[in-house]
C-alpha cells in the first residue's frame, strides 16, 4: 500500500500512454510492479467527446487515471493553431476529470507545463509564482488550458473530497521523441537539421530567434519516474514542479547538439524569430521534499542518447 492509498492491483489509465513520456511512465509503472496499466490512444477515443470519455471509463474500469494526452507542437505551430490548442486540451481535461470523478475513480494525476507559468516569472520558476501574470503570448492559449486543471483539482477536492494531483513539467527531450519538421520543439529539431547539414556537407544551418532565451530540459526517462512518484506520493493538488533545475541558453545548446551530431559549419541566427519566453528554469526543491525525486541524466549524456536513438530510428516510419 502506499502513502496515496494506491495499491499495485489499482486499475491505472494513461492517456497518451502511446505518446512520449506515455511510454516511458507506462514503462516506469509496470518496473514499480503495477500490472493493470492500460494505455489509452487518440485513435480509439476522442477525449473532446464526453460519450467517448464515458465509454473509455466503462471498458477500462479504471481506479486511476494518469492524464498525460496532450495537443502540443513548438513555437510555430503554437502560432498557427492557438484556438485549436486551447480548446483541445481545456476540452480534454475538464471531460476527463468530471467523468472520471463520475464513474468513482480514486486518484487522478494531470500533467502540467512549464508553458502556464507567467511571461516574466522571477527565475528559478517557484509553484507558488504560477498566478503573478500572464503567460508568454505565443503559448499562452496551451499553457492556460493546462493550468484551468490545477483550479478544477483544487475544486472538485474542496467540493468532492476528489483525489486529484498535479506536476509541472518542463521541456522533455529522449529517444522516441518527435522529429517531424513541422511539430518538433528544439532539442529534436536542431539534431535533426545538424545531422541533415553533415550529410548534406552544408556548412551552415539557420536557427530561429536570437539564441539569447533559455530553457531547462529534463530527460524524458527522469520525468516518467517523477510522474510515478507524484502518482504515489502526493497528498494534495498543490502543482509540484518536474524539472532539472539546469538553465542553458538556446545558443549554448545548439552548440552543444553540433559537436555532438559532428557538424562543424557556421550557426546562423535569425533574429526575426520569436525566442518565445526569455528565460525558464524550475525551483525543484518542492519535488525533492515531498516526492524525493531530482532528475539524473546530465544534458550531454542525455543529448547523446538522443541522437543515437535518431541516428537508428529515423527512417522507420513514425509509430
């Protein structure tokens, strides 16, 4: 038993378990010994729907629901869509918590974004900051629809005594995820361009923005085994930050993925691009003190993994 009244024969749920950080926490459950772990795919049920939501809870029994489906992209496409990113992903989590508090589910874990916090949060990001302001323009409609689940589970605990948990996550990067050339965040979307210049013998390749912001990034891996632990742990729906409390700025690591995918060209910035948020980086001291969990995989050990893992995969077709 533990402290969250989890139990390893607890029917779990992972939406978006076919997903990024899905597979890896599905992973991540099943190594902690819980065996009724099902993994719930867009495909098979539209989250936006209520008859579908319901229809998923009926089939799947579920006395816990991990709610990591998400519709997410980088910069670009959080320009080009921003009422379809909004509207999806406020849809999917109110629907998914209102039924799942229905159908007498007993711990719902919702996983926030770094995108939610303020435009010009006082750096390292403290959980407490997270109302100071409003969130950088070009996520805003994402990180908005993110953070309504943090009211909804402080509400409904106050109101139905509903068990509801909540993390905050920064930029994930790892094997397996997403290199499509319109949707990719950074991290995959530089090694993708250094590894095409290598071929190509380019000697330049163009990056957006100036280099100047800063992000954190967390191995996918690390934040799976934060999930689990938060989906153990956590005994209130106060958001607890996920994160590898590591600043880095775009350009610093954009010269970091070059000397590791081999290229050796000239990185051209080009300024016209929105950085997006200046800088971010998590405080993670609430995750050490109630979860006991820091992140382990170092960017450059973590960066090679990635590009290995590209290096191998990339011609198979996206699964």
């Amino acid at each position: 038993m533990h402290s969250s009244g989890l139990n390893l024969d607890n029917r779990i749920l992972v939406t978006g378990g076919g997903g990024f950080l899905g597979r890896h926490v599905v992973r991540s459950l099943l190594r902690r010994g819980f065996t009724r772990v099902s993994v719930i795919r867009s495909k098979d049920f539209d989250l936006t729907l209520a008859e579908d939501v319901q229809r998923m809870l009926r089939n799947h029994q579920a006395d816990v629901v991990v709610h990591l489906a998400a519709v997410v992209g980088g910069i670009g496409a959080n320009r080009r869509q921003p009422g379809t990113f909004f509207f999806q992903n406020l849809l999917m989590g109110a629907l998914l918590m209102e039924e799942a508090r229905l159908a007498g589910v007993k711990r719902f874990l919702s996983a926030g974004t770094i995108c939610s916090y303020p435009k010009f949060t006082p750096v390292p990001f403290r959980e407490e900051d997270l109302w100071l302001g409003y969130p950088e323009e070009t996520n805003a409609p994402y990180g908005l629809a993110k953070k309504m689940l943090l009211v909804q589970s402080e509400a409904y605990r106050q109101e139905f005594g509903f068990d509801a948990v909540n993390v905050l996550l920064v930029n994930l990067y790892g094997p397996g995820d997403n290199f499509h050339p319109e949707s990719s965040h950074v991290i995959p979307a530089l090694i993708r361009r250094f590894l095409e210049a290598v071929e190509s013998g380019a000697t330049e390749v163009e990056v957006w923005g100036s280099g100047q912001a800063t992000r954190e990034f967390l191995y996918v891996e690390d934040a799976a085994a934060g999930v689990v632990a938060a989906l153990e742990k956590l005994e209130t729906s106060a958001p607890v930050n996920l994160g590898s409390g590591l600043e880095i700025s775009i350009r610093d690591l954009a010269t970091r993925i070059a000397s590791i995918t081999g290229f050796a060209g000239r990185i051209c910035w080009d300024a016209g691009k929105p950085d997006g948020q200046p800088r971010r980086c998590l405080d993670t001291t609430r995750a050490k003190a109630s979860l006991g969990w820091v992140s382990r995989t170092p960017l450059d050990e973590g960066l090679r993994r990635t590009v290995e893992w590209y290096r191998e995969n990339r011609s198979q077709p996206a699964g």
